[in-house]
C-alpha cells in the first residue's frame, strides 16, 4: 500500500459511467439517511415511546426475525420485474415505515408493527440493490461494488456525525426530527433511482425456479461460510467497546477512535484492495487471507486486558486497523464469489440467499460475541479468530468447486452494447424518468 495519494485515492471512489454515479448517489443518501438513525432508534423507543429495554429488545429481535422471511421472494421479484422498481419500491416502504415511527409507534405493539415493516423493508432492500448495481456495475461490477461499499462507509459515518447533535439535545423533537430524515433519505434515493433505465429482466429470468439457489450446493456452502465469517463485522461495533469499557484499562473515547479508524481505512484502500479480488479463485484466497488476520487481530484484542492505558490503547489501534485490513479482503472476497458463482438473470434469488446466511450471522453475533465470547475473555477472543481463520479455510475449496459446476463466464450480466443499442437504452431511461 505503498505511495498512497489521498486525491487519487477520493478520485477512485467516483465512478466514470453515469449511471453508476446515479446508483451512487441514491444509495449514499439512503445511507446518510441510516446513519442519522442507527445509534439513535433503541433511545427512540425507550424516551418517546417509553419501552422498556427488555421490551424494545423483544419487539426489535422479533421484528428482525420476521423479517428474514422478505429476503428470497423480493431478490426472484427483482430478477423477474427489473431490479429497478422492486428496489425503488422496497426504499419507499423503508421511508414509511421511518416515518411511522413518529406517527404511528405509541406503544409496543405498534413499535413492533412498525420494526417489523421496516424490517421487511430493509431486507428486501439488500438483494434487490445488489442486483440493480450488477446490471449498473456492467463488467466493472465488482469493483463498483468495492466503490460503493467505501462511500457507504463515509455517507454511515456523516449520518452518525449529524446524529450527534440530536443525540447531544436528547429531546423527543430531535429524535423524531432523525427519524423523519431517515424517511426523507429513503424518498430522495428512491427519486434519484428514476434517473435510471429501467432494465428489462435477463433472458431466462422468468422461467427460472425459485428454488435454484437453494439447488445450488457450492453456492449454498458459500451462503453459510459466508454468514458465519459475517460476524466478524460486530466484533468492532458489539465485542469492542464492551472490552474496551470493562475489560482493559483503555480510555472510553477511544472506542470512537476505534470506529473512525475502521471508515478511514476503508474509504482508502476498500477499492486498491477490492480490484485484486475479481475471480472465483482470487476470492477463495482471498477468504483464507481474512480468517488468518482476524485471527491476529482478535487475539491482539484479547492481549489488551491488563496492560497500562496507553499500552492498552496502542495494541487496541493496532488491532483495529489488522482486523479493517481483514475485513478489506473478507468483503471484496464476497463481492467476487456473489458475482462469479451466481447466474446473472438469477442474481436477486441468489444475493437472497447470501443475504439470508448474512442476516442470519448477524441475528447470532450478539449471542455469540457477547453472550459467549466476553464470558471466556481473552481466550474466547482467540477461539472467535481461530474461527475465523477456520472458516476462512473453507473459501478455496468453495471456490473450485463454483468452478467446476458452472460454465465459465464474464461478471457481466448482458453482452457489450453497440453505440445504437446504448442510444436506445438511453432514450428508454429517459422515458423512463417521464414515467
């Protein structure tokens, strides 16, 4: 990573193609827009509904269970109606459900009403924005998605930022005021992906089971290695501050520092990174380069406990920004085998299912990196690297077998287009807009 220039770097994240600026822009502002809500809907539910904790954590556990049930069946829709509209659809629904929580969550039966919509929401966001940026990505689609993902860091930490302030006043205006302007960003994405063409489904996504993913069995080895490694995203938003406060001597800002650290580091190198893991091959070993850094990083963490602050406090650093290396490798890996091992006209049922192992990862990390792992202390977080670092183990095999039970294709979901079809595309995304 040698010769790092910052204006080069911030120039990468912009993509050449217009309508990957578009796709862009919507999902950055649909971004801003959970950043402005993601540290400030659990003290929404306690301050102006008036949960109680164990309530709130029952509605938003049951709401994200129920959830998991939209993942699938929105993905075939995205494939068989045109990722477009089904994605637009899922960010309106998404904004209601935000604005319902000021209008309509009085209680904890309608708070979960109103979680488990939003969930739902969300979820059926995941596979159909996955889908739409392969057909915008084109044959660049991996690395757009590496693009992406580094912006969507930077747009998440400018909505926490703003949150900040609301969360400073801490009244029930403010955390209304964030929750109308996480609705807001929803709307505007939404608008924002008319500027689109509307793509037509692929050829043979009509006709395609709904149950060819689940048939796919390299690819559902994936969905699981996948969702299990998932977890390693929470060890430093749930695991670390919970070690940091109560388990070393390391100053309690620093766990703001820590998550500073990890967007900086992938707004700079997500994409250099994401551009080296492009082919099946490259991300299963890919995969096994992350599991073996987790495992260093994890267990650097686990080496804090008991040191003077300030040594605490270097070690902790160091580890965070191993464990974002880590995490460079780990999403790009993702990015690679999602396009590479999924049939293009099939992409929103497969991303379905690669989310749902994702969701599923996550609804377990809680359990896992709390409930088990902080009880062991520093050897559970060496048992939760050496996990890792097993898992990762996994991805090389999955890989070659991707390999050996498809044909071999571009990541591009349709052949290139002559200057006249482009022309047409673009008269029909104008038409499109006017629609």
């Amino acid at each position: 990573m040698a010769g790092l220039d910052p204006g080069r770097v911030f120039r990468s994240l912009v993509p050449s193609s217009r309508d990957q600026r578009v796709y862009l822009l919507s999902a950055l502002i649909n971004t801003y827009g959970t950043g402005l809500v993601v540290t400030a809907v659990t003290l929404f539910g306690i301050k102006v509904v008036h949960l109680t904790t164990a309530r709130l954590g029952l509605a938003m556990t049951i709401g994200g269970l129920l959830s998991l049930a939209a993942v699938m069946p929105v993905g075939r829709l995205a494939d068989r109606l045109g990722p477009r509209d089904v994605y637009a659809v899922a960010l309106l629904v998404w904004g209601a459900a935000a604005a319902g929580y000021v209008f309509l969550a009085h209680s904890f039966v309608s708070f979960l009403v109103v979680t488990t919509v939003q969930g739902l929401a969300i979820s059926a966001v995941a596979p159909a924005s996955v889908a739409l940026l392969r057909r915008v990505g084109g044959s660049e689609a991996t690395t757009f998605r590496s693009q992406v993902n580094a912006m969507l860091n930077m747009g998440l930490a400018l909505g926490i930022a703003t949150a900040g302030v609301a969360l400073e006043a801490n009244t029930v205006t403010a955390y209304r005021v964030l929750m109308l302007g996480n609705a807001a960003s929803c709307v505007i994405g939404a608008a924002v992906l008319a500027w689109l063409p509307r793509y037509q489904p692929l050829p043979g996504a009509r006709e395609e089971s709904p149950f060819t993913a689940l048939r796919d069995r390299p690819f559902v080895a994936y969905a699981v290695m996948s969702g299990a490694m998932y977890m390693q995203y929470f060890v430093l938003v749930l695991l670390l501050p919970v070690w940091v406060v109560l388990h070393t001597s390391a100053p309690r800002w620093s766990v703001s520092a820590f998550m500073i650290i990890n967007t900086v580091v992938v707004v700079l190198f997500q994409v250099r990174i994401g551009k080296r893991v492009q082919t099946l091959r490259e991300s299963g070993a890919a995969f096994r380069r992350a599991g073996v850094i987790f495992l260093v990083s994890c267990s650097a963490m686990g080496l804090a406990t008991g040191l003077p602050a300030w040594a605490a406090l270097l070690l902790l650093a160091a580890a965070v920004v191993v464990h974002t290396y880590g995490e460079l490798w780990q999403s790009s890996a993702m990015y690679a085998m999602d396009f590479g091992l999924a049939p293009p006209h099939a992409q929103g049922q497969y991303q379905g299912l690669a989310g749902l192992g994702n969701r599923a990862g996550q609804a377990l990390s809680p359990l896992v990196l709390v409930g088990l792992v902080l009880t062991v202390g520093r050897f559970g977080l060496i048992g939760i690297g050496a996990w890792f670092a097993l898992l990762g183990t996994a991805g090389p095999a999955i890989a070659r077998w991707g390999e050996q039970t498809r044909p071999i294709r571009s990541v591009s979901p349709a052949p290139p287009r002559s200057a006249a079809e482009t022309a047409a595309q673009a008269v029909a995304g104008q038409a499109d807009v006017a629609d």
